[in-house]
C-alpha cells in the first residue's frame, strides 16, 4: 500500500493508495468507527457499480447522479438528511464517488455543526489525482461554478484505482488530462513517463495506474502543504490550462459536449503554444505536450469550438481575478517549469485562438 502524507500540521492526514482497498474500508476506517458514526453519501451509479465492495455496513444516503446535487438545492436536502440522522462533531461523512459528490459532501462536512469529520473515497480518477486532496469543497450557483464553497481538509483519503475498472473510458481519458498535468507544471520526468506507459495506464494497466496516482497525489500534497489557500501562488499552478479550460467550457454550456478533463487537455496545449509563442518556451516542447494528449484521444486544437478568440476571451473578461483587461496565467518556461504570469493582456490571448484556429 502506498501512503502520502499531506503535511498540514494539526490537521496533516494520510491518503492511502492500493487496489483492493474498498474491500479493507471497514479495518482502515475503524479508528473513526471508534470515535463516532461513519455515514456514507455516494451517487446512485457509484453504488450499484461498486456499493458491493465497500465493506462499510452502513445504509448508504444516495444522491442521484450529475452535476445537479451540487448545488443549494443539493446541499439543503443532503444537511436536512444528516441532521435528522443525528450527525454530529465526533461522526465522519465518507464521500464515496467522484468530484461532484466528494466537492458537496465535503462542503456539508465543512458547516454540519459548524464543522463534522470527512472522509473522502474517490471513484473516478479525476477525484482520485485532484479533487480528494487538498480540501476544496463547494457547490454551483446560477453566477457560476464552485463560487460558493469551503476548504475542509479530509481526515483520511482512501484510494482504490480498482474503482477505474467500471469507469467510462471518456471519463478516465478526462481524469487522464489531470495526471499529464503534474508532469507538466513541476516534473518532466514524470511526463516522460506518461509518454510511455500513458496509454497502457488507459487500457487497464493496474502497476500504471497505482504509480500514476501515487506521483500524482505526492505533487499535489506537496503543493498542498506549501499554499494550503493558494495564497502564495504555488497552489495556483495546478490551475495550469484552466482558464483557457474555463472559457471552453463555459462557451459549450458545461455540457457532454466538453467534459471538464477534456476542456484541461486542450487548455494545456494552448497553454504550452502561447508559452512558446511568447518566447518563453521551446516550441518542440509544446509539439510534445499536443503529441501526447493527442495520442491518448484527449481534444489539442480548437477546430470543433465555433468560437472567435474574442468570444472565448469574453468569458475570461468575467472572471473574479481580471483587472483592466489583463488576467494571471499559468504559462511554461518548458515541460516541468510552469510559472504563474500575474498579468497576461487578453487581447494577446484571442490573437493566440484566432491564429490556432488557422
Ligand atoms: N484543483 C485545484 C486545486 O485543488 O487547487
């Protein structure tokens, strides 16, 4: 079993990486057993998919599958469930799925009688490599996504690549896009490593995705135990390709058209391009990055988006940390040397979509 601390001193915990842990769940989890309830809130697919392997016994509370739960209509229904179930300060809720249910579970944890224990067991392999680690926790409002949340660090995050198994391969191809990410921004040899074993990782190499997961929990956790608020600009290096991610998504109405990994692939080629048109990085190393996420069947060009530069940049003019026309970017010196660049003009960035499109 691999182990990878997230050193945040008092609130440090461990995050736990083996195939076959589901079925340990009840043994690994009996510290918190001991101290008070474990409740379990997993999605209605989740459950019937792998439910039979966890081996808590406890009755599930299932939410329907989507993005839908995760909202204030969500949150309402799953407190009110909680508090009529007598949560309280010593119970931890076990958050069994993927980013929606581990960002709502983990924002009700964060107010429950102004704060109750979280366990997170991610099932997707975006949770497992992102969104499990690192405690940020929210919900979707109509002004936008993960505009209202908490940070809420986990007790204990438990990880079986086991649960990859049963996911769809577009949505493991998605997750995928956040691997490639952490070789991209801090570790080329990881990202080396991604070029060879990245589509046996893919086809259900188990060895391949317990490394993968393992590299990248690390780099997240030491990001993590460095800028636990993202205040001194380390944490927002995992925002590599995001914004452009953002404004892509937000331009295909967060719908199946672009899932969020997809719209993150094509972000980190973009962003990879406009670093190497600035001078700031070679251009071979933007071919590779495009190279790779192409071969695993993740989007690099902007073809099917039927947007100008300037209405894909529009939705990047709305954002919180824009200031007179210029936003900070995640750019890269090369792969494994992303920098945070505090003011990049946006009408550079729509010259850049415009001359991508061709
Ligand atoms: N997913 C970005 C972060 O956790 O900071």
């Amino acid at each position: 079993m691999s182990r990878v601390e997230v050193a945040l001193g008092a609130r440090s915990y461990p995050v736990l990486i083996e195939t076959g842990l589901l079925e340990q769940a009840s043994e690994v989890l009996a510290p918190f057993a001991g101290k008070g309830k474990l409740v379990v809130i997993s999605d209605e697919i989740v459950w019937a998919l792998q439910g039979g392997r966890l081996g808590l016994h406890a009755e599930p509370i299932l939410l329907p599958p989507g993005e839908g739960s995760k909202s204030w209509a969500g949150l309402e229904a799953l407190v009110d469930l909680l508090l009529a179930r007598g949560v309280e300060r010593g119970d931890h809720l076990v958050a069994f799925g993927g980013g929606v249910v581990g960002d709502l579970v983990g924002f009700a944890a964060s107010i429950l009688k102004r704060g109750c224990g979280l366990i997170q067991i991610p099932t997707t392999l975006l949770a497992q490599v992102d969104s499990s680690v690192g405690g940020k926790t929210g919900i979707n409002t109509a002004a936008g996504k993960n505009l209202v949340g908490a940070f809420h660090q986990p007790a204990m995050v438990l990880i079986d690549p086991a649960c990859l198994d049963t996911l769809p391969l577009r949505q493991l191809r998605a997750g995928y896009a956040e691997v490639v990410k952490y070789g991209l921004l801090g570790d080329a040899g990881f990202f080396a490593w991604c070029e060879t074993n990245g589509e046996q990782l893919i086809a259900g190499d188990r060895e391949a995705r317990e490394h993968a997961i393992q590299v990248s929990v690390a780099a997240k956790a030491a990001i993590v135990a460095e800028d636990e608020r993202e205040t001194s600009g380390r944490r927002a290096l995992l925002n590599l390709g995001h914004t452009f991610a953002h404004a892509l998504e937000a331009e295909t109405g967060f719908s199946d058209a672009l899932l969020h990994g997809e719209a993150v692939a094509l972000g980190m080629a973009l962003a990879f391009r406009f670093s190497a048109e600035r001078g700031l990085c070679p251009a071979e190393d933007a071919d590779r990055v495009a190279a790779h996420l192409d071969a695993i069947g993740l989007p690099t060009r902007l073809d099917t988006i039927p947007a100008s530069g300037e209405t894909l940049v529009a939705h990047m003019r709305h954002d919180k940390k824009a200031s007179g026309g210029r936003l900070p970017f995640i750019l890269a010196h090369g792969i494994g040397e992303a920098v945070v660049d505090k003011g990049v003009d946006l009408t550079d960035v729509a010259a850049l979509l415009d001359r991508q499109r061709g």
